[in-house]
C-alpha cells in the first residue's frame, strides 16, 4: 500500500552535485512529515534533512549550507539537493515518511534506499 521511491543516487567526483527524488504513494503526503536519511558502512543511520507539512526544514550539521531538502505536494514527491559533495558522505541514503496512510494508518515508513558514493 504505502510506497516510497528514491531515485537519482550514484557515482559523483569530491565537490560535484547529485538531486534525489522521493515518490511517495498511499500517504497523506501534504500532511506527512518527510526526511532523507543516511547510512555508511559501519555506522548506525542518521538524519540528514527533514521537511514538516508546513516547510519547516532541520538539517544534520555537517551538511548545512551544501544539502537542500524540498516538496512538491503535486507530485507527491520529496527532493534532496546535494552540492559540493565530499566522501564522507558516501552513504545509503533513504527517504522516510511520518503520517498516515491512506488505510488510516499512523506510522513511519521507509524507501529502499539509493547508494551514493563520492570518490576523492
């Protein structure tokens, strides 16, 4: 029922850009709170940007000023901006959603996950 899509992760050279894209589907996505999260070998996962229903934004530290988090409530779709990337952000990079499903449901769900990999 509940579906989230990413898209546009991969390969980027130290100080390039990548865009991720978020579909989600079977969500009350206008009122759901969005987020990217991130996971490297090794470590435990961690938020990187959350956007609220009203366009409230929270970015992780070490990617304030370079990562931007957006909605477009049309599409149903949640997007991550990604400028001058560095190899330490080299992470599985997951979308997340906080809401209510269309079977009513209130609950987080999580996207499959897209690699990016950032090579020095």
């Amino acid at each position: 029922q509940v579906q989230l899509v990413e898209s546009g992760g991969g390969l980027v050279q130290a100080g390039g850009s990548l865009r991720l894209s978020c579909a989600a589907s079977g969500i009350f996505f206008s009122t759901s709170t969005m987020g990217w999260y991130r996971q490297a070998p090794g470590k435990e996962r961690e938020m990187v940007a959350e956007i609220t229903s009203v366009g409230s934004t929270d970015y992780a530290d070490s990617v304030k000023g370079r990562f931007t988090i957006s909605r477009d409530n049309a599409e149903n779709t949640v997007y991550l901006q990604m400028n001058n990337l560095k190899p330490e952000d080299t992470a599985v990079y997951y979308c997340r959603s906080y809401g209510y499903s269309r079977s009513f449901r209130r609950n987080e769900y999580w996207g499959q996950g897209t690699q990016v990999t950032v090579s020095s």
